[in-house]
C-alpha cells in the first residue's frame, strides 16, 4: 500500500491520547504523523512498523 502526504491514517493500537486519526507529514525512512485530535502531538514511526499497523482512512487525490 502507498502511503503519500497528507493521507488521513488509522494504526491498530490506539495512541494513550485516544487519538485515532492521524495525518502523514512525512514520508520517507522515517514516517511522521500529525494527530488531528491533539494539538502538538507527533510520532514518528519506521517503515516496516508503520505499514504493517496503517489503513488509509481518507486519501489525498
């Protein structure tokens, strides 16, 4: 699955926040997520982590 900026996501452990939408920021060795729940809140995750716990919610296009 291809994942590009600005894709809305949801991972399969919920954050401690409760955040379950997050925007993508970055895209590259490191994936950068923006909560779009919590002000100020990002992770950043690994590829191989981040692919196997995303699903697009909302593309981009």
């Amino acid at each position: 699955m291809k994942f590009k900026i600005g894709d809305i996501v949801t991972l399969r452990k919920p954050h401690p926040s409760k955040t379950e939408k997050w925007e993508i920021i970055r895209v590259g060795i490191i994936y950068k997520l923006k909560s779009l729940s919590v002000e100020n809140l990002i992770i950043e995750l690994k590829p191989k982590v981040f692919e196997g716990n995303a699903t697009i919610v909302e593309s981009s296009e």
